[in-house]
C-alpha cells in the first residue's frame, strides 16, 4: 500500500520486469553450449559420397539399443543407449568399409567392419538415461560391451571405444 | 665351520636372487608410473593449452562463445578421466599427489560461471587467471612426475642402499663360493691321503706301492722290490687269536718302517704280506745293496717279537725282483718277487714242518740271551 504511493507506476512496471529477467537469467544460464553434432561420411554401393550432419536427437530417433557393461572411465557398471552402429551406416546405406572415428579433440582411431558386426557397438547419446554432456563423454560415445566380450581389452578395442565422437567416415 | 658354509651359501644365493629380481621390479615400476604420470599430464597439458588458445582466440574475434564453452567441456572431460581411471590411484600413492591433482580439478571446475558469462570485456582478465593456474598445475607436475619430488627421492634412496647391500651380498657370496672350493680340495686331499695308508698298521698300503711303483717305472728308476710273507703267522692267528696276531703285523710293520730312509720304502700289501722298495743311487753295486738288504731284512724280522705274556719268534719268506727300466713290466717284477717269495717258502716249509713259533713261557734264564726285545 505504501510502496505504490511512493513509487510512480512506470518505475513500477520497469522494477517488475527487471526483476522477471535477473530471475530468469538466474534460473536458466546466460549462454549454454550446444551440442556438436556428428558428420558421418562414406560412399553408396555405386561410389558416389555421403554426407550426413547428425544431432543427438536425429540418433535418439532411431530405435534404441542399451548396453550395460563396467568400463575404465566410469565407476561401477552403466547403461548407456542410442543407435546401433551397423543400424546406422546401413540404414545411409554406406558401402562397407573401415571405419575411421575422429573425436572433437582430433583423437582418431579405425574399426574393422567385421568387428563391428562381430562385436554390435552401440553409438550411445544417453548414460544411465541422460543426455551425455561433452565432459560427460558425449555427446557420441561408441559403446562396446565389454563385459559381454572381456577379450576386446587385450585385443587393444579400449582405444576404439572413442567418445565426443566429431566424424565418423567409412572408406571402402 | 663346513656346515655352517654349506647352509650359508646357497641361502646367500637365494637372498641375493630374490633381492636382485625385487629391485629390479620396484624400480621398473616406478619407472612405469613416471611415463604413465607422465602420459596424463602431457594429455591434460594438450587440452588446458587447447582451452587458453581458444580464450585467446575468442579474445581477437575469431572464435565464438561456443567454441570456448566446447574446449572447456573437453578439459574437465579430461579431468574426469584420470580421476576415475584405476591406474591413477597406484600413481597417488608413488607420487603422493592426490590432494593437488584434486585442487586442481576444482579450480577448474570452478571456472564454469565466469565462462557461462563470458564476455568480450572480461575474458582477458578470465584468460589471465586461467593461464597462471595452468602454469602452477605444470610446474606442480614437473615437480612432482620428476626427480626432484621427496617421496620419489626417499623411494629411490632406499633403492640405492639395497643395491650396496646386494653388492656386499654377492661379494660375499664369492667369497664363500671360493672358500668352499678351497675346503673340499683340502678335503680331498686328506682323503687321498688316507686311503693310501693301512688302518692297522699305519704304513702305506697296497694303493700307495702301486702309484709308488708306477711312479718309479715312469721316472725311469733302478729298484729292488722285496715281496715279504710271514711264516707261521695263520698259525699264531688261529690259536692265539686275531688280538695277538694284529699285535705282530704292527710290530712287523714299525720295525720295517724303522728301516727306512731316503729312497727305502715299505707298504703293507695284505694279510700278512709285506713289500719292501729299495731304489738304487746312481752306479751302485746293485747286487750287493740287494743282498745286503735281504740279510738285514731276514734278521730283523727274526728278532723275538714280544707280546703280553708271550714271546714269538718268526721268520719271513723273502722275494726279491730287481727292476730296470726296459727289462721287465711291472706285473712281471710282481710275479718274479712273488715267485722267489714262495720257492723260499717252500724250503722253509721242507725244513720246518711244524711250526716254529714259541708258544711256551720263555724260560727264566733264556732271556739271558736276548738284548733286544720288541
């Protein structure tokens, strides 16, 4: 009652708002980092290119296969879900190859094709449900379960286990 | 003494094996943890130089908002990494840098508000900090991954003191390596030495004349060799027992081995056998030394032999061979003296067909006769 008669409306209405967006900023952060999405490289079965731009919601639009297994960098098991990789370079119908995996930091590493339908790794966007923040590992991390194949760690596939997956380029 | 190096040097060995190998291990393992520590930093190093670059950039214009917002999410992804990874506890504990290694981290951590409100007014100041935490988490590595870190120093202190120790360990098993070698030659030695001499009467033996004889075949000597049988002596043995007849073959033996001297040998063969070696001094009257002997021989063997209520008189079968190199083989001396030993046994055996030994109490007055008793 006092306040609206020492204060003028107009001052009254600026303070509201200002104090609706110091809120809002308060609540949702300034700038936030989207996620880099994934470029996914390769021939057709005629030789002509392929190049596909991919979000993580493009990848969690395919249907979903979960992996639970222990690994190196994560305490205890996880469960972590998104699209099976042989799903996925079929379905863009890339003629086989090997498959080069080049993360955001230039880290690089090559998978047989025949690995990959041996072993079925999984190109995850979710651990244990959420979505994987880059210091996460995300937002792509190939999933082998290595509990289910434990011989894969001696064999040297720790190493292509890549996370914050940039490319993915298929050379026949 | 010789057992106490027997059980000393093979648990010497043992402990400077075992000491060696665990060294040897110890410091390979830090050296592994080094370059693993090492492998770490040089990571966490690349991405934390990546993420200033990127300020730098953002700074001058040519890199947005995004980009440093994406290089810092790879840095603490890097973080998170070597926190969680199981070989960096081991590295802690070596390198004892849990407590840093984790400051750090949050100090990185902790740039995440300035970031989400970065601006191009304020990231210079942002970068600034930024880069001299960098450099004292650098420094603190250098530091730490290196030589100069206590921890490591103390570690590879006692390394250098157990090497001394397995140096002196090892020179020391050397040491009783050769003393043993040195032991078991005597020993050797003294065995050889027994084995050449008679238990009973403690002259040579019939091993001992053998290499004597080969000896002096190979050396190209003149000797005489004189096979000695004592007559009557199973007669003694059987009716006075093998007390008595032990008795005599040691005073035969002393009063042989009296005998000798420079180039005069004697041996027990056996039994009751004796065998004298005379080697000859250069141009000698060979036959006259040889008979000479035979006589002495034959008389001192003829001397009463003086047992505890008894006195035996004996007498001995003497054969004689004499060698010259090239004349005859040894086995064929052996077979000369023996040959001679036994016709003379025969005649004594002609002539005396009862056996000659006293067996009575001497008579008082017949000592009379005697001067020397044995």
């Amino acid at each position: 009652m006092i306040f609206r008669k020492l204060v003028s409306p107009l001052y009254h209405h600026v303070l509201i708002t200002g104090l609706l967006f110091a809120g809002l900023a308060a609540v949702f952060p300034v700038f936030a980092l989207t996620p880099p999405p994934l470029t996914l490289k390769g021939q057709s079965a005629e030789n002509a290119p392929i190049e596909v731009r991919l979000t993580r919601d493009d990848i969690a639009s395919f249907p979903q296969q979960s992996v639970t297994t222990s690994m190196p960098w994560v305490n205890g098991k996880a469960t972590f879900s998104g699209v099976n990789l042989q799903t996925l370079l079929t379905h863009y119908q890339l003629k086989p190859g090997t498959i080069h995996l080049t993360a955001l930091n230039q880290f690089t590493a090559e998978l047989n094709w025949q690995d990959m339908e041996t072993y079925q790794p999984v190109l995850a966007v979710r651990h244990n449900d959420e979505w994987m923040r880059v210091r996460d590992y995300g937002p792509f991390w190939l999933v082998f379960a290595l509990d289910t194949y434990p011989n894969l760690i001696d064999k040297g596939f720790l190493e292509k286990m890549v996370w914050q997956i940039n490319e993915i380029n298929v050379v026949p | 003494m010789k057992k106490l190096l027997f059980f000393a040097a093979p648990l010497l060995i043992v402990f400077t094996f075992v000491s060696v190998s665990s060294l040897e291990s110890n410091a390979e393992s830090v050296s592994k943890d080094q370059n693993l520590a090492s492998w770490f930093m040089m990571q966490l190093g690349d991405e934390y130089n990546e993420f200033i670059y990127q300020l730098q950039r953002y700074e001058a214009g040519r890199a947005d908002h995004n980009d440093v917002l994406l290089q810092y999410e790879i840095l603490l992804s890097r973080f998170n990494s070597i926190q969680v990874n199981s070989q960096v506890n081991r590295l802690h504990s070596t390198f004892g840098s849990l407590q840093s290694f984790n400051h750090h981290y949050q100090i990185v951590k902790g740039y995440e508000v300035s970031l989400q409100q970065l601006t191009p007014q304020n990231v210079a100041e942002l970068t600034l900090t930024i880069k001299d935490n960098y450099d004292q988490l650098m420094n603190y590595a250098l530091k730490t991954f290196l030589f100069t870190n206590n921890v490591l120093r103390s570690k590879l202190d006692k390394f250098i003191s157990l090497r001394w120790l397995i140096h002196a360990s090892l020179f020391s098993t050397l040491l009783i390596g050769v003393m043993m070698i040195y032991l078991l030659m005597k020993e050797s030695k003294t065995h050889h030495q027994l084995a050449m001499y008679d238990s009973l009467t403690g002259i040579h033996n019939r091993l001992w004349l053998n290499r004597k004889l080969k000896d002096l075949e190979k050396g190209g000597k003149d000797f005489a060799f004189f096979l000695i049988d004592l007559n009557g002596f199973k007669e003694v043995n059987d009716t006075l027992g093998h007390g008595a007849g032990d008795q005599l073959l040691k005073t035969v033996a002393r009063r042989l081995d009296n005998l000798t001297h420079d180039g005069m040998y004697v041996a027990r063969m056996g039994g009751d056998e004796f065998a004298v070696i005379q080697v000859f001094p250069q141009s000698v009257n060979q036959a006259y030394v040889s008979n000479f002997l035979m006589n002495t021989l034959d008389h001192v063997l003829k001397i009463p032999i003086q047992l505890r209520h008894r006195e035996l008189s004996l007498s001995a079968s003497i054969g004689l061979s004499v060698y010259t190199p090239g004349s005859k083989s040894l086995s064929e001396l052996l077979q000369e003296a023996d040959f001679a030993m036994y016709e003379m046994k025969q005649q004594f055996k002609a002539e005396h067909p009862y056996p000659i030994t006293n067996l009575e109490h001497p008579a008082p007055d017949a000592s009379q006769g005697f001067t020397k008793r044995q």
